[in-house]
C-alpha cells in the first residue's frame, strides 16, 4: 500500500475490504503530510505490515527569526520508519521491483518510486495531474523543488502516476511545463518588486488579481518560497528577514 492517506474510518474500511485478507507486504510513504501518511498507523496496526519511507518528517532548513512553518499542523511528525529508505535503492513489494528516487522541494523527505521496467514513476505529490505542487518554506525549499525537477528529467520514464490528480502520461512535457511556471511566477515577483511593491500580500494582490481570494493564503507562502530563493540567489534584497512580514527589494 503506498500513501494509505488521511485518518478516516471509512477509508481505511475501504482499503481493508481492497486488500481482501491478502498479506499487506509494505506500507510505503511517498511522505509525511498527513493526507498522505496519517492512516498509517492504523493500517499498520490491521495489517502488521511494516512501514517505509525515506525518514522522520524535517524541515529543509532551520527556521529563521519570526519565521513559522505554515503547515507544521499537516505533518506526522511523530511517524518512524520500519525501514529507512535511501536514494538509489531497488526494492521489492509484492512482485515489484521499485526504485528510490529522493525528490525534496515539496517537503525534506519527499521521494518518488520508479516501476522496474515500466516506464512509470510514482511521484506523490512532487509531480501532481490537476496542479503545481505547493512549496511552503521552511518546510520545503523551491531551490530543492527545482533541483528535483530537473532531476526527473534527466530519467528514462515516460509516464507519472501521482498523489494527486490523473496519470501523465508525457512525463517530460510536464515537467518542462512546471519549470516555465514557476520561471513565470519568478519573473512576475522580480516585475512587481521592480513597481515598488514590498511586500508578500502586495505581490500577491498584483499577480493573483485573477484568482479566487480564498485561494491567496496559499499563493502567499508559494511567493514567500520564490522570494526566499531569490534572497538565497542574491536577486533580491529582504530588508526585516524574508518572511510573510517582511519586506523585499531589488538587489
């Protein structure tokens, strides 16, 4: 079972009765947010199947003054592998051949899992069908999210089976497509900052004018993740530390 999902009586009923009373080898995790890895336990407990992925839920860095983690609530901090696992290794689970593709960005022990000899990837939420991953710092990192992209695309495989979303079945194009996005929202935080707004919530009013408001909390930690690499890469200048509060300026 990979990704049991959320803690839901309903839905781990459901995963019992697909299982059928077969042996559950496995539950593997793609990675520690909670609708991906909080019914865990629970299935573990039903199965006795032992749990991995790739180490306890982390931050991708230390946390800066001021600075709060967004989504520390969403995350199963608490989880411990039965069996850590590492970039590069081939495993197997009930007759497939798996290999370990560690993808940070999204958060510190994200990981993909290649389908020996299939041409698939399962890719949890670092590649999703419908949208862009949301990268919230510090426990993601868009340098990280980015590295992990351009790793994916230096792979054979051709179709993505995310956590999220419809199988894409042009595994590259994605890709590519993903990286022009966030090169877009880049430029646009660069044009804004440029025009003299200073701040997250003023970045976000500018180019987000079009999308539904309930929806800008979100954008705000996604611009906060793209200013913080831009301060990380010298491009701009953040003047009370780069967090929600702060301020921001060309370089």
């Amino acid at each position: 079972v990979l990704d049991p999902g959320p803690d839901d009586a309903a839905h781990l009923a459901a995963l019992l009765a697909a299982v059928g009373g077969r042996r559950v080898e496995a539950i593997l995790l793609t990675h520690t947010h909670r609708d991906h890895s909080a019914l865990a336990p629970k299935l573990q407990a039903a199965t006795g199947a032992p749990l991995w992925f790739a180490g306890r839920h982390r931050l991708s860095r230390k946390p800066r003054p001021l600075e709060r983690n967004s989504v520390d609530s969403h995350s199963d901090w608490d989880l411990v592998p039965d069996r850590r696992l590492a970039d590069g290794e081939s495993i197997t689970v009930a007759g497939l051949g798996l290999t370990v593709i560690t993808t940070p960005g999204h958060c510190a022990n994200h990981i993909c899992l290649g389908l020996t000899g299939s041409g698939d990837v399962l890719t949890g939420d670092h590649v999703m069908g419908w949208n862009s991953t949301l990268v919230s710092v510090p426990d993601g990192s868009m340098a990280d999210y980015m590295a992990s992209l351009d790793r994916l695309l230096q792979r054979p495989e051709r179709r993505y089976l995310p956590g999220h979303g419809d199988p894409v079945d042009d595994a590259h194009a994605r890709l590519r497509a993903l990286k022009a996005h966030r090169a877009m929202r880049e430029a646009a935080i660069l044009d804004r900052l440029a025009k003299g707004d200073a701040t997250v919530p003023a970045v976000v009013s500018a180019i987000y004018r079009d999308v539904d408001p309930r929806l800008h909390g979100a954008a705000a930690l996604s611009v906060l993740a793209h200013l913080q690499d831009l301060a990380e890469r010298g491009k701009i200048v953040a003047e009370d530390g780069a967090t929600l509060a702060g301020r921001y300026r060309p370089a």
